[in-house]
C-alpha cells in the first residue's frame, strides 16, 4: 500500500464513498483473518463476503480495551523482525499496552498526518514548534514529525518544557504554528510578556477546544484572552493511529475515509442517530502489524454526516464529551468528568486540580474536587455555585498542597497528568 | 543524491578512495560556492578546479564555531520553505545556533546513521531503546530513529528518564540493544537488581569508551563490573551531520568516506601526522541547507589510516581526549579536562562533580574540582593522589551541596550536563 495525498476522496458523494470504504474494509478484514492470532476465530471469510454496506459491520464482533490488554501478543500479525517501532499507550489498569509498527504503518501514520495537517491549513510554508514529546513512546509526537515533514513544512522538535524554554526557541527560530495542549497554550501565552513573534495558528491535542454544539469553550475563551490563534482540534489516538481534524469551519474533526470506518454506538452497541451521543468505536484499515477491528475508544462524541461548509462530504466527529468508563451518577444525575472541567476553566486559579469519584456503602457515586491551598476560600465558593448551576448537583471540595496534588497528577509513572482519579472499580 | 546502502566503499583501494572522495569533495564545493552567502567570497571555480588530491583543500579557508554563530544566516544555501527542521546545536557562548536541514539533509542523516549502526552490528532483527531525547532540538535523537528504522530495527522511542522508567519499558517491550550516554549505562547497570533482559549490546554516545591506545577507559571497565554489553563509540555531532562509529575491532570509529572529509590539525592549522593528536576539522559531504568547508570542531583525537583487521580500509578517529578550547596549562603542565574526567571514574562516589577552569592575576590557569558533599574526607584524598600520580599536577578539591552541583550542571538553561566552568574567557 502507497500512501500518496489525493484529497478528492474528501469531495466524494456518499454513496461513491460509502462503496470505498465497503471496499477498503474488506480489504482489511480479509488481510486481519488471514494474519491476526486473536482475530482467527472471530468471524470467517464468509462474514466477510457477505458486506455489502458499512452497516454490516454491524455483526462483527467488537474489541475492547481490556482485549487488547489481556491479549496482547495475539493482535501481533507480522513477524517481529517487521516490527520498526513499538509505541505503548496507557492500558485500563495503568499499565502500559504495547502497539507495535511495521514499516507500512510509520508510512501510514505520516500520510494520516499530513492528510489531517492540510484539512488544518498547515502548508509547506509554515514552520511549527512541537511542544509535546517525541519521547515516552508517545506515538503523536512522531505522528506530528513524520506528517509535518512530509507536508514539507519545517519542524521544531522541541518537545516538553517550561514557557521560557519555549519563548526561547521561539524568539530565535521564529515558528509560524504550534502543536500543543490547549491548556499549555493558556499558559504560555500567558508567559508572552512582549516577545515579538509571528505565530498565528496551533494545531491542539488531548484537550477539547469546543463545547457540543461547537461553540468555543471555557479553554479556548482563556487562550482568547492571552493571545490570537487560529485554533485547530485534532482528536486520535494510539490504537485508531488516525486523526479526526478540524477545517476553517471548526464544526467537528473531519474523517478521513481512506484510513478509518466509524460507527458511534449506544450502551447497547448499536449504532446511535447522526448528532446524537454515544461511544466512539474504530476500524482502522490498512494496518498491518496490529490490526483492530471495530475498537472501542471509550471516548463519547457525535457524529454529523451533513455535508460541511467547507465544501467536504467526509463526516465530521464532535468533541469528546466524556469518557464511558467515567460516567456518573451523582444524587440521579448523570454527569461525566468533561463536564466538571469546563466550569473548572471558568476558575483558572483552581488549579492545578483533581478529580475523585468514589462509591459509598450504598453503591452511589460521590464527586470531590481537589483544590490547591492557594485557592482562596472566595474562589472556591464562587466554583462550588458555578458548578451547582451548570450540573444540578454539587461535588465536594478539598484542598491539598501543589505538591501532593502534583504528585498525584502523575501518579504510577503516568506518562499523561491523569486528572481524574476514579476509585469506583479499583 | 540518493543515499543507498553500498559498504563495499569501506573495501576500496586507498588510491581509488582517495579519487572518490576528490569528486564528491568538488561536487560539494561546487555547490556551496553556488549557494552559500557565507562561502561565496572565499573561495572561487579556480580554486575547486585546482583540487587534485584531497590534501589540496588545505588551501581552503577554515570555518570556526565562533563563523557559525556570529553569520549564522549567511549559512543557509536553500529557500527558507525548502527548510524541512531547524536543529540547535550548543554555541561557543551558551547561546544555542540553529542548523537548518532539507529533506535531502534528512535523508543523508538516516543514511549516515545506517551505515554507522551497519559497523557497530545492528541489524534489522535488533530491538532498540533510545535512552537519549528526541526533543530539545537535538540532532542525534532523530538520526539514531530513522537509522535504525533504516537498517530495519525496532526502535523504542523511550527517552531521558530514571532507571526505574527504562527498566519498566525493558521489562515490557524486551529490547536487545541500547542507544545511551555511557555514564546512564553504569547507572542503569547498578540499579538492575535482577530483572531479566536479553540487552547484549549498547551504542554509545557523548563520551569515549576507550583510551587513547584504545583500551577501555575507567568508565567502560565500571560499566562491565554492573553488566556484560558489547559496547560500540560513535562520535557524530550536529555541525559535521555524520559519524565516526567502532567496528567489532574497537580500534577508533570508522570514517563513513562518501560524507566526510576528516582532517587533524595542529595548532598552526597543518595536518598532523597519523596517529598524532590534532583538532578534528571536517568537511561534510553533500550538505544543502547549511553545507560547510573546514569546519573546526574544537576536538582533539588521533586519526588511524592502517587497515583496520575487521578488513575496512576507511581510516578510523581515536577517541576524544579534550577540546581545544579546554587546554590547561597547570603549573607547566598542559592538561585537559578529559583527563581529569578519567580520574574521577576511578572514584564513582565523587559524582556529581564539576571541574572549574580560572585564570589568575598572573595570567596562570588553576583548576578546582567541585564534589558533592556526600564524598568523604578519605576518598577525596584518595582521588587527590590518583589525580596527582596521572597529571603529575594537584588541583583543588572544594566541597558543595549536591543540589548546587546539580544546578551548576544545567546552568543558562543548558540542555546537556556542562560539567566544565571554565571562566577563563568569561
């Protein structure tokens, strides 16, 4: 498989791409029965030849998380002398899943991206400062490399840092775009002093920039606030190594159908209505070392499948909302810890903070907040009324030291600050 | 250019070589007096049409460190949007100088490092940890990933992190090879314990493994009290884009002839002759965005042109015994800091430790070494009369918190340990 841009399969009508993709997933499922170890017994060549539309997918069976925890030597399906890099990414438990790479893979991890940098209006002209890690065995940070590079636009590796090390390198290479988490840029635009720069857009990661119905949210009005940048979500992940990008319009991350079928499935798994809530479930095709087959993220969004403003038919995924795994039910309100955050933003000197959700003596869901000491006794009254409007129901708050709170924010090693600590299944 | 395998280079006759090297090093002046602002008034068509043999570039005007960061815009060769990364590269004045890379550039970079990893014996069935950054800018983090995706190797993007994180990344991928600073090595060596690993071999950047006569070095003979690991030097740095890697002989790092032109020199800038000590000064071949002539690395080693008894007729470069900037002359003696580096090898508790450089009123060099204040009264006069029995000079001893020994180490926002205060030219 070459991986060579043709943005035309963006413009495609519907049932020109839906046919695509029937084709495409074929392709794939055949290339996974044929080579996958955990995949041989769960459906045949006959299932295979009876698709006709995406929505047979339907009846092949689904893979979790904790599949690929448990099993994970059985989703190997080269041989391991064809194995070029192994990413991990963090596991239900903590511990890290390792995800292997074939040299086709890293070809098609770099084609992804450059597909995904185009639909964000990044060009051959712009040189843009990374400011999240290559390292960790992060599969984004080479995912971002490879993809720039091959739009041809000039990468600055830079990786991690504080605010001065960034301005630093800003001040002397001169960078047109970032690529960084939304709460990062908060922070260091608000570090800019006077510096004199030429940055105009960022390409933001792992944190969502809008609310559902697409209007910018708390995060994204502070970054407002310290400096003006064309915005950009981007959504993937590890497993799904394919990203869900957002074009001038900003109405949700655009699929690209060469490389990923999504289905949005309900608690039951069965495929929601276009723009209503449910679980995002992958198949991304054309993988060879560790294909997966209908995997599901966890991650809640919609999907909208009306033709875009920007001229594209490919439908577009909507910011994640929540997590499954975190859903709760606190005083018979269902609620998701994305929620909290947002008003959270609302209060930028709550912070850094945590999230605690436990189960009682009865089986009930309760919420803390973690607060740090230097919140102020105002402060945490005005987000306790902030959050009792917005959820209907209130969480407690606690305080603890920055350090303890820091401490806890990368707890077991974690790669990621994890700032929701769910004791419920632990 | 296309960079393509091709090993039977390090077989050919001298004189064939030598014809080769005459060619490519022409094509290379060529092109920069074509392109480079910084080279276009130093030198002209007559003087490349003039070269006949590779000793004729002694003509050449040389290229300082201090050339490169005072003009280092008049370097660039290529159109800005032809720049596909900007790497750093620590200055003469802490100041970092950026080298800017095209996409050949890239591509010569993942070719060098093949060739280089081919010498030291990896191979496509290798499984590789990288325990040195790809963030910060730094150049070699990126050449070591895309050699050994190159050569077809597994490559574990793991990066700077404590022994505790690398060994938990051991345990899980089970790599058979590691890319690391020799000093991480012991480290990780000593905190082991008994965990079970198939690592047999390590790349080793950033300090030498071996003496001048090419016997191990103190830190190689600690590193082998903790662990048994084929341990290969490759010394490279951003400038020169190109290493000089050990074969199986372990006799000094073999010269790559198709990228680099390696000249020793004295002080006088003549070239020394083989086996004597001089500064390594090179001319990388096939350079587009930032080509250089003569550049003056500030290394002193040895170069060997006997044919090595692995069968390659390429010269070799001995390891690094100092820089020349770092010359001491102590009590009449001259003495560099590497060789007091080595002493302090011998005494693994006197660590972390720096060695501080002063002038005094007479104009006379002095030379104090700062330990920690965790190293007892007896070892530091067991290091005094080591250091005095080698150097047949005393230094100072002076004693510090390990904590402002540690931020002295990363002083001016440093990316790598400057374990060398020299405030002579301060």
């Amino acid at each position: 498989m070459r991986f060579t841009l043709d943005k035309n399969i963006d413009y495609l009508p519907a049932d020109e791409l839906e046919n695509l993709q029937v084709d495409l997933l074929k392709k794939h499922l055949r290339y996974t029965l044929a080579n996958s170890p955990f995949y041989k017994d769960k459906f045949s060549e006959k299932d295979i030849a009876s698709i006709s539309k995406l929505s047979d997918l339907s009846k092949f069976t689904k893979t979790s998380k904790k599949d690929l925890a448990d099993c994970n030597s059985d989703f190997l399906s080269i041989s391991k002398r064809d194995v070029v890099e192994y990413v991990t990414t963090s596991g239900t438990t903590g511990k890290p899943v390792s995800i292997a790479l074939s040299k086709n893979d890293l070809d098609r991890l770099a084609y992804n991206e450059a597909r995904s940098l185009e639909i964000a209006d990044f060009t051959a002209d712009d040189t843009v400062q990374i400011t999240t890690t290559l390292d960790k065995c992060f599969m984004a940070g080479m995912a971002y490399y490879l993809g720039l590079t091959k739009i041809g636009a000039a990468v600055i590796r830079a990786g991690q840092g504080t605010p001065e090390f960034h301005w630093e390198m800003i001040k002397q290479i001169n960078p047109t775009a970032l690529i960084a988490v939304p709460s990062f840029l908060q922070k260091l635009g608000a570090n800019s002093s006077s510096i004199q720069h030429q940055i105009t857009k960022a390409l933001c990661i792992g944190e969502p920039l809008r609310n559902a119905d697409f209007s910018d949210n708390q995060l994204t009005k502070n970054i407002a606030e310290h400096w003006h940048l064309d915005l950009r979500s981007t959504y993937a992940s590890t497993e799904m190594a394919t990203a869900f990008t957002e074009c001038q319009e900003k109405q949700g991350g655009h699929l690209l159908p060469e490389l990923i079928i999504l289905e949005i499935l309900d608690v039951n798994g069965n495929e929601v209505a276009d723009g209503e809530l449910g679980e995002v479930t992958v198949t991304p095709l054309g993988i060879e070392a560790m294909p997966l087959v209908r995997f599901q993220t966890g991650d809640l969004a919609r999907k909208h499948s009306k033709t875009c403003a920007c001229g594209r038919i490919t439908p577009r995924l909507g910011p994640i909302e929540g997590r499954l795994a975190q859903m709760i039910k606190l005083k018979g309100t269902t609620i998701y810890p994305t929620q909290i955050e947002e008003v959270l933003h609302l209060h930028p000197t709550a912070s850094p903070y945590l999230i605690e959700i436990d189960q009682d003596e009865n089986g009930l869901d309760s919420v803390s907040i973690i607060l740090p000491e230097t919140c102020t006794e105002a402060e945490s009254n005005s987000l306790l009324i902030d959050l009792q409007a917005k959820l209907r129901v209130k969480p407690n708050l606690k305080i603890s030291s920055i350090s303890a709170i820091q401490k806890l924010l990368f707890r077991g090693n974690s790669r990621k600050p994890k700032k929701i600590i769910d004791n419920r299944n632990a």
